[in-house]
C-alpha cells in the first residue's frame, strides 16, 4: 500500500512523463510497421509492459534503453490470450492493428478499470463499415477481412477515442480512402497520425472532427518522441493546489491543458505558463472550483474528474460536477468522505461542500484516477493516508512515491497484510 503524511506543501520541480494513453495504441501501431519502431519518452508503467507482453506474445521484440522502447518487427501469430487481453481496457486496440498486418485477430473481450459499462459496440460496428468480418462468441472476438481492408465513410455515433484509433489503424494499410466523421478530437489521435505518417501513413485531419486517411501500401518504422501526459501534468496541478504548493512542471505541451485550466483558475491558483513549462502557486484556501462537466476533447477530460474533486472538497464552498462520459466514475468519492469530504453523488452529478480540512485513513483506490484522487487528498490532509489497491495507480503514474518525495512529500509503500 501507498502511505502518506500529510500534510505537506508541495515545492519544487518535475517532468512530466510521456502519456499512457498514447503509448497504447502507439505500440498497437507498431504491429503493423514492417521495421523497427523507436518510442522516445516511454513511461514504465504496468500497463506498458502488459502492451510489451502482448508484442512479445505476437513474436516482436522489444528493448528498453532508459525512456526509450524499440520494438522489432517479427510477427508470429495473430492471436492475443485473454489474461493479455484482460489486463487492460485499451488492448481493444490491437485488433485494428492486427487484422490490417495479418488480414485476421483473435482475441477477446478487454478489461481494465471498472469505471462504466465500456462496450466495444462502435469499434466492432464501424470496423464493420471497412469489410472487416466479426465474429462474437463466448467472450471471444474473430475477426478477418477475407476481401482485404476496404477505405469507408464512417460516422461514429459518439466520438469514442478508442474505436477512432482502431478505424486509424485499420485504414492505414487499406485499399482506398477513410472518412471518419465525428471522429474524437484528443491529441492522443494526432500523436498516433503523427506516429503513422512518420511511417508513411497519410491520415489527414487528426485532432479534428473529421479524419481522412488515404490507404497505402505498407508503413516502415520511425522513431517517435511520445506526446506529455496531460492527465499527470493535471494530477501535479492538482496536487499543488491542495497543499497550498508553489509547483513548476517541465516537458508539458501547454495547449492540451487548456481545457483543465479552469478549476485551477476558479480555485484561485496563480497559473503561469511559458514554454514547455507551467507553474502553479495555490492560495493558502481554495476556492471552490464551482462546476465542470466531463465532455469529449476540447472539454473537461473525465479523467480529470477525480483529479480535480480534493480541490473541490477542500473549496470555501460549493462546487457541482458533471460526469457525462462514464457511469461509475464516482466510486472514489466515498473513499474521500472517509477522510471527511462532503461529496453527495446524485447520478452523474456530485455536490461538493468544501471542507476546511481532510483528515488521513485508511482508503482502498478502485480505478488508476479515483486512486490518483485518493494520493491527492492525502498530501493534503492531516494525519496518515493508507491507500490499498496500488496497483490501480500505477497502471498510470510512474515512479509515484519518487516523484512526490522529490516535491517535499512524505510518502511511501509498505506492504498491505
Ligand atoms: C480513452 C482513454 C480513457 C479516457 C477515455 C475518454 C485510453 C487508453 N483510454 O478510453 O483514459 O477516459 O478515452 O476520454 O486512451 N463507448 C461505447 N461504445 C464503444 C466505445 C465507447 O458506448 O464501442 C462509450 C464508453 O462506454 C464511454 C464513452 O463511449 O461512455 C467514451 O469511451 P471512449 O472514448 O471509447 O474511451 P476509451 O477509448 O475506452
């Protein structure tokens, strides 16, 4: 489990890591490139190494060299076990990537972080669209496009991240051209159309609602420097907030935080941001952060949901969020009362009275942001936090304990039993 001490004003400086959710799908891509491919500023993270376990199961090779991973291109077989399968909710993506190398996947129903119902309807619906056949049967996906992938005009019924980065996968390597209408806007979608036309792909439009890819023959590999994570730029944003800290964060790509920006900014935060750096200074109470709604990019991220509600329940106030994206993304919100939050969850709205002050516990984390959300509010509150379910954390957070210590934080892991 994670121990905290709180609390602590948090002070100093730190870089930001590469994003999970971009490597993802990134190392899904890497299957289809016929050489090798080089990601630059690569978090270790849990669930990286389930990508890598998946790659090395499809016969790649893959070599870590400090923050650099390098994938080799020797592909064996096209089937993904389901405890690979299971591991996390994004290796969905690989069945994009697999049908266009091989032409065929089998593999099986995701899981990951139980934060909703997350079907895979759309990804299965409009991977349909460009003459890939799917089978469903007892939790098992078969898949193979017998006439080869086929350019389509998709509209997606929602702008699902994943299901777009699957259709920019598959189409890549088809025959004709792709139009994927309401398309998800993330700039996690523009690092894969970047990643895929340094490999000679031509995706067009990424980072917009509509994205166009022109089919070619085969990608080569590249080297690739992965995009900053935005959500663990926020978490360190949010942090700081909490304990009252004067944070400069290094390496971030400032535009993607705009749509964060805010809470930090209702809350009374002084944000300064120049460069490839922003700098945080929280006021000694926060205000509250008054309303956010979770919307697909450009709107409120909801995984910066749980990240901003310790601001929201230490607010001199009330603040409401809205989370329209998942179901269940409030379970953490119970765990925050056990420190002495006052959050009321009314479907997917969540009323927040600000307390003045959160008190240490004993608190389990459920998802990788509710746990962020739990290590947050107790940098902030009186006495000590003990947080099980880890391991949710570090499918997202590299070196957690380490980083936080570095900013003045007494923080660190002890076994649970
Ligand atoms: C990605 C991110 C996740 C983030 C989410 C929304 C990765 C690895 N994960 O997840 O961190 O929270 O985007 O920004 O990049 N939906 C369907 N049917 C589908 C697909 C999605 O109903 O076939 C629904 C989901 O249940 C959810 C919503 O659409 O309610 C958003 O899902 P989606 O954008 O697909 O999220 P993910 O790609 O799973």
């Amino acid at each position: 489990m994670i121990i905290i001490d709180g609390p602590v004003k948090l002070g100093g400086e730190i870089k930001v890591q590469g994003a999970k959710n971009s490597t993802l799908p990134l190392l899904a891509a890497a299957v289809i490139c016929k050489g090798e491919t080089v990601l630059h500023n690569c978090p270790a993270l849990s669930d990286v190494e389930t990508a890598v376990r998946i790659l090395e199961h499809l016969g790649y090779q893959c070599t870590r060299e400090g923050s650099s991973l390098i994938v080799n291109n020797e592909m064996k077989c096209c089937e993904i076990p389901p405890d690979l399968m299971k591991g996390m909710r994004s290796s969905i993506v690989f069945l994009g990537a697999l049908v266009s190398r091989c032409g065929e996947a089998n593999l099986h129903f995701p899981g990951g972080c139980e934060i909703g119902l997350r079907p895979i309807d759309i990804h299965i619906s409009s991977l349909k669209k460009l003459g890939v056949e799917i089978e469903e049967s007892g939790g098992c996906l078969r898949c193979s496009a017998p006439n080869g992938i086929r350019g389509s005009y998709v509209s997606l019924p929602f702008p699902s991240v994943g299901a777009t980065e699957n259709l920019m996968l598959a189409a890549v390597c088809s025959k004709g051209t792709t139009v994927i209408s309401n398309a998800a806007r993330e700039p996690e979608i523009s690092d894969l159309a970047l990643y895929l036309n340094r490999c000679g792909g031509r995706v067009y439009g990424a980072g917009e609602s509509c994205v166009i890819i022109d089919g070619v023959e085969e990608l080569h590999g590249c080297e690739h420097t992965i995009m900053p994570d935005r959500i663990v730029t926020a978490t360190y944003m949010a942090a700081a907030a909490v304990t009252g800290g004067d944070v400069v964060i290094r390496g971030v790509d400032n535009s993607h935080i705009l749509p964060m920006m805010s809470p930090f900014e209702e809350s009374g935060c002084c944000i300064r941001q120049y460069g490839d750096v922003i700098n945080i200074l929280a006021p000694e109470r926060l205000n509250p952060v008054k309303h956010i709604r979770t919307m697909p990019y450009p709107g409120f991220p909801t995984d910066a949901q749980p990240i901003v509600m310790p601001m929201a329940a230490l607010g001199k106030g009330t603040s409401i969020l809205v989370e329209n994206i998942f179901e269940n993304r409030y379970k953490y919100a119970e765990e925050l009362n056990h420190m002495g939050a006052n959050i009321r969850i009314e479907g997917k709205v969540a009323i927040v009275e600000g307390v003045e002050k959160l008190v240490g516990a004993p608190v389990t984390s459920w998802d990788l942001r509710g746990g962020a959300a739990l290590v947050i509010a107790g940098l902030a509150a009186e006495g000590e936090t003990r947080i099980s379910g880890e391991e949710y954390i570090y499918r997202g957070y590299e070196d957690l304990e380490q980083n936080f210590a570095m900013l003045g934080a007494k923080i660190r892991t002890a076994e649970g039993k």
